[in-house]
C-alpha cells in the first residue's frame, strides 16, 4: 500500500497572460528515511516520495527528485509563466511503484 | 539588602536554565551563594555538557562523501560561489523540518536560463537532499522546499545554467534538535 496521501495545491484560479504565477504543492507521506530504528532496534525500512513533476498544458514544467533528506509531507513552491488557459497536472511517485496525482485549472486571460 | 539582591538575582536564571555559562560571572556571585551550591552546579553543567557530546555525536557522512557526490553529479568541472542565495535559518530549533529557499540570479529567458538546482548536506547519513529541473517557463528561479538536516553543518546549493555553468552558495546552520532519527 503506497502511503502517498492527500495531496494539496495551491494555483491561482487566473492570471493575465504573461504573469509569473507561484505554485505550491504538498503531498501527506511519512518519507521514513530508512535511518530510523523501530522499538526493538531493527531499521525501518525506506519509503518516500521519490519524484514530483509538474505539467502545465502538457509540457513538464517542473521536476524534483527526492531523497530521504526531504521532510515528512514533502513540499514545494515553484513558478511558472502564465502562458494558456489550461490544467496543470501534478504527480508524485513513491518509491513501492505508487502514484498519485492532482490537476488544478488556470485560466489565462489577456493583458 | 543591596548586595543580596545584587547577588541573588543575576545567580536564579543562570543557574536553572544554563544560560550563563560565562565563568566571569561566578565571582560576582559566590559571596552570596553557599561554595557547595555553586560547585555542584558546576559540576552538574559540565557534566550536561558531557552527556550531550556523547549522545550528539553519531557517525556521519564526512564531507568526503559531499566532494564525492558533487565530483558524481558534476564531474571535475568546476563551481564557482555565486549568483546563488540560499535562504535557510541559522538556527534551526528542529532539524526535521527546515524549510529552504534557493533563488538563483537569472532572467530565465530562453538563451540564459537555470537547468537544474541541487541540495547537498556535508553531514547528512547521505550527502544529497534533492534536486529540480526548471527551465525558462518558470519565469523565476526560485524554489522552496522543506528539508531534514541531521547535525549542524554546512548546506550547499548548485545550480546549473543554460550555458553550463556552475554556480554554488552554502549556509552554515545550527540544529538544536537532530533531523535524523525524525
């Protein structure tokens, strides 16, 4: 069972054509480091979010890759330039091959 | 009256929360103390201190591994510090939850843009922390994060530029709490 959770974004709803837009993005995940001892001593396995990418209109915009350095609930603020009306397409990738994804609209109009 | 509480005052904080550990203080103080309280006291502090050393002191990634894992992911070029900021606290109360935020200096147009920004620790158990492709339709390069940092050290942020460049900052922070283990 992933452990990927609920994801929160947060992308203005519109914005003129042209206008740098900050995103952020959050995802509930423990990302166990694998550096951790459970109650009798023995390591906790590894499980985290591995990778994050953003899409906007269908052309990556934004892609992290992450290791067990990145805290609990991984997070990030990022931008992009407001270029079409259309959806941006969020997705998290864990490292037990789960997936989730979240999609947000953004309606560009003209300067 | 006066040399009492001139005496007792300043001696109540210093002792209970440990935040006057300058020995100059002490002789202003012992008069009005009793010498066993304040022996003690010391012994006590410096035996806190100890006990601490012990148990902050587990085996890291040397700073090795860090010029390892740059010569890795950039081969031998070479970094040059600037152009970068790195935003981070100096004093980060929980090392779990740092939250990080690297602007670079570029107008991200599409001849000079940032490709990619890295995160390394020096004394992390693994000296990488994440890294992120960006391109000119971000329009801004700058990123934001939240980080584990395990012990206090020195953070490093690589970016890379549309020509190739390599340009770098690092941020000295201090961990009152431990990342690793959280």
């Amino acid at each position: 069972m992933s452990k990927l959770g609920n994801a929160r974004v947060r992308v203005p709803e519109r914005a003129k054509r042209g206008e740098v837009i900050e995103i952020r993005a959050m995802i509930e995940h423990p990302m166990e480091s694998g550096f951790r001892l459970n109650n009798v001593g023995k390591p906790i396995p590894r499980e985290i979010v591995q990778s994050f990418s953003c899409e906007y209109g269908g052309r990556e915009i934004f892609r992290a890759t992450l290791h067990p350095a990145v805290s609990t609930n991984p997070y990030f603020l990022f931008y992009t330039v407001a270029t079409a009306s259309g959806e941006l397409l969020f997705t998290w990738k864990d490292d037990r091959g789960g997936q989730a994804t979240h999609t947000a609209r953004l309606e560009v109009t003209e300067p | 009256v006066r040399r009492e509480a001139r005496g007792t005052t300043p001696a109540t904080p210093a002792g209970w929360f440990g935040v006057g550990v300058n020995t100059t203080a002490s002789p202003e103080v012992t008069p009005s103390l009793s010498e066993p309280a304040s022996a003690r006291r010391r012994a006590l502090r410096a035996l806190a201190a100890g006990v601490c050393l012990l148990v902050v002191r587990p085996a890291k990634a040397a700073p090795e591994e860090l010029a390892a894992a740059l010569h890795e992911t950039f081969g031998g070029r070479s970094i040059t510090p600037g152009k970068v900021t790195l935003e981070l606290p100096k004093l980060a109360e929980n090392g779990a939850v740092v939250p990080v935020t690297v602007t670079v200096d570029s107008p991200m147009t599409e001849r000079e843009h940032v490709k990619s920004i890295h995160l390394f620790a020096e004394k992390n158990p693994l000296p990488r922390i994440l890294e992120v492709r960006l391109g000119p339709y971000n329009g801004r390069a700058r990123v934001a994060s939240r980080i584990r940092i395990a012990d206090s050290q020195q953070i490093t942020a690589v970016a890379v530029l549309s020509d190739d460049t390599l340009w770098s900052a690092a941020v000295q922070v201090e961990v009152t709490v431990t990342g690793c283990g959280t």
